[in-house]
C-alpha cells in the first residue's frame, strides 16, 4: 500500500449491514449517512474539531413565477490534511428539510472524494459475489469483537478484587477504546458486567464489616 493510497484503502470497503437498496432512479445502493460520520469520526475524531464542514452558503434557484425551483449548497470540508471546496443541489420543496439534506448529501460527496465508501460509488455493490464477500468478511470481524468481549467478562468473573479489575481495565485501555469504536453494543455490555461485579465487591466488604 502506497503511502497516497494509504486513507482511501482505509475506508473504501463498506459493511453491507449499513446500506440499503433503492428500487428508485433505475435502482441504487444508498449507504448509512449515521454509518459514513461514525467511520470519519473513528479516524479523526469529533465532527467539527478536525474535519468537518465549513463556511455554507445555502441559495435558491427561482423558476419563472418567483418560486424556488432549487436548493444549492456551496462549503468548505476540512480535515486533518487539508480542506476543498464542494457543492451540490435538490429540488426545492417546502417543508422538506432542504437545508439538512444538502448538508447530509454534501458531506457524502466530501468524504466519498477520499475514498469513504468507494466500492459502492465505484459499482462494486453491483455485483453480488463481492457483496456475500464483504458480509462474511464483516462477520467474521463482528465474532472477533464478541470473542474478545465474552473472554474478557469471564476474566474479570473470576478476580478476587475490583482493585484486580481495575488494574485489567488499565492494561486493556487500548483494546476497550477500540471496541467502544467499531461496536458500542460489546462496550456496552463490557462496562456493564464491569459495574455489576464492582456492586458484587461492594456488597461484599459491607457484609464483612458488619
């Protein structure tokens, strides 16, 4: 992997689980907007620290009876590299939250210019062999996380002590941002067998006490 290429062969692949089929305009793949800032953010961090979207000037094109006729949005998207300049439009339509969708499909098209979800744009998603590729490919990465999460709740089950447990989740604080990253459901239930055992322990030196 070239050093240029570096970023796009980062976030070219898209997890199938976060896309939808479109039967509309001949028919289409739309990915997850939720799905695309979660993935820029695990790179560069909260949206409108280091990358993000800047400097909008939403217009309206009239048609001839003084009625918008469309929506444009023209910004500066900026990020850890460098920023440039995108634009984009949509059919005017009242009360259809024009102002949001043009910011939504406008970030699209930033990030789809680093390489965000390039197999889609690129037609890969056409072809369903490369599609059944990806879900296993995801999957297997989703067993991984839920290995890792089930070995380490059965860890911290077995210590002797919330000190032995906090001293596990210091040496492990890597791995557990990681999983925060790519599966908040893990974390979650991570965090949670954390809290409980603290509870246990805390019961515990209260009975003895008495």
């Amino acid at each position: 992997m070239t050093e240029t290429m570096k970023l796009w062969n980062s976030v070219c692949k898209t997890d199938p689980t976060h896309t939808t089929k479109v039967n509309q305009r001949g028919g289409f793949t739309a990915i997850a907007a939720q799905y695309q800032l979660q993935r820029a953010t695990e790179l560069w961090g909260s949206y409108g620290n280091k990358w993000g979207v800047k400097s909008c000037r939403y217009s309206y094109i009239d048609a001839n009876d003084d009625l918008p006729l469309e929506a444009t949005l023209d910004a500066v998207f900026f990020y850890p590299e460098g920023e440039f300049e995108i634009s984009t439009d949509m059919t005017y339509k009242v009360g259809n939250d024009s102002r949001k969708k043009l910011l939504t499909d406008l970030t699209t098209k930033a990030l789809s210019k680093l390489g965000f979800n390039a197999d889609v744009f690129m037609g890969k998603y056409d072809d369903n062999k490369y599609v059944n590729k990806l879900k296993a490919e995801f999957n297997d990465k989703e067993g991984a996380y839920e290995d890792w999460t089930n070995q380490s709740k059965d860890k911290l089950a077995n210590m002797s002590s919330f000190k032995d447990i906090e001293e596990w989740w210091k040496g492990n604080t890597k791995h557990i941002d990681k999983l925060f990253k790519v599966s908040e459901a893990h974390f979650h239930e991570l965090t949670t067998c954390k809290l409980e055992l603290k509870k246990h322990f805390e019961q515990q030196e209260n009975i003895d006490a008495v």
